[in-house]
C-alpha cells in the first residue's frame, strides 16, 4: 500500500502542478487580454479540484504509469474562455493559447537550472529523491510543451497556427479542427510524440551530465 501511495504521489503531484499550471496560464492571459469568463467561474484559483478532470487528470496517468509507458502525460479540464470578450478575438485567442505552454516551458526551465546546480552534489538517498523528482517534473512539463505545441487544433499549437495564418487560410485550417482528435490518436499511435520526447529528454539528459 505504501509503495503504491508514494508511486502515486511521485508522479501525480509534479503532473497536477504541470496541468493546473497549463490552465491557469490560459485563464490569467484572457483575464488580462479583458476575458473574466473563467474569473467569474472560479477557475483562476490554485484549488486543485476546480480544474482536476476524471479522465485526463487520474485515469490517463495512472494508466500510463501502471501499464510501463515511456511518456506519462494528462491534463486538466480546460479553462472556459470567450472570444468575443476579446479587442481582437483572433490575435487574442494565439496569445491565451501561448500561455499554457509557455508556463511549461519556464517551470521545465527552472527545474533544468537547479538539477544543472545539483548535478555534482548527489549524496544521500535524500538529495537523490529530490533530483529524481526535479527530473520527472522536468520531462512532464517539457513533454506536454511539446504536446500541446503540435499545429493541430484543438491543441494550442492549432490556436497559435491559426492565429498566424492569413484570414482565409486560417478559416480552412479550422475546418480541420473536427478530424483533430483522430489526426492526434494516429500521431500518438504511430509513436510520433513518444520519439520527439525520448529525443528531447535524450538531449536534456546529455546536458546535465556535461
């Protein structure tokens, strides 16, 4: 029981950090660009059960980790967002949609510089949990950076490819939007991401051991 509670813990709370992380950048960035959409449905609050969604939060994971996956990701229910609330909805929309993964991108960053600072100092069975943790919370915010910047809506990186493509080409890429989730499975089926991760994690590894 112990051993499965501290797995859970080990994976479960640098992932629900990540994912809530994701969603409260969303949030915060259309507050600021004049969106209180999910202000007003309490999501920007640190509270984790106000984003913890059944399936992407717990059960993905937790598949992903007892089944021996290489790449453990989920995420947390989508903060509400209405674009009409926005000046100009279209430019807006790619700036909510930076958001997520650029929070990723700065917590994976700082992770990174402090294992960089603890790499000659690995004593103790302590110091070794602590750099296996900073790790672990390193490849799930690099892992669902680049996950969520694939140019495919409705991940982010479709909102930001849409809101740099001319006018009438973007309307064409959103007809796409409804085969998004067919055209993600075939790419996770295919091991697309799981190869650009292990490539990412590979490179990240090789520069801590420098």
């Amino acid at each position: 029981m112990i051993p499965l509670l501290v797995t859970i813990l080990f994976y479960g709370l640098p992932l629900l950090i990540a994912v809530i992380g994701h969603e409260l950048a969303h949030g915060y960035a259309a507050y600021l660009l004049g969106d209180s959409t999910a202000k007003l449905a309490k999501r920007l609050s640190l509270n984790p059960i106000r984003h913890i969604d059944l399936f992407m939060t717990i059960l993905l994971p937790a598949f992903l980790v007892f089944a021996g996956s290489p790449i453990v990701f989920g995420g947390a229910k989508p903060v509400p967002i209405n674009p009409f609330n926005f000046h100009y909805p279209k430019r807006d929309m790619m700036l909510v949609a930076v958001a997520g993964p650029f929070f990723n991108f700065v917590f994976a960053a700082i992770c990174f510089l402090i294992l960089y600072s603890l790499r000659s100092n690995a004593d103790g069975i302590y110091s070794q949990f602590f750099q296996q943790l900073l790790w672990l919370t390193l490849c799930i915010n690099v892992g669902l950076c680049i996950f969520n910047l694939f140019p495919i809506l409705p991940l982010d990186g479709g909102r930001i490819l849409f809101g740099l493509l001319p006018n009438k080409l973007a309307r064409y890429f959103a007809y796409l939007e409804k085969y998004g989730l067919l055209i993600l499975f075939a790419a996770l089926y295919l091991g697309l991401f799981n190869n650009i991760m292990k490539i990412s994690f590979r490179y990240l590894e090789s520069l801590l051991v420098k």
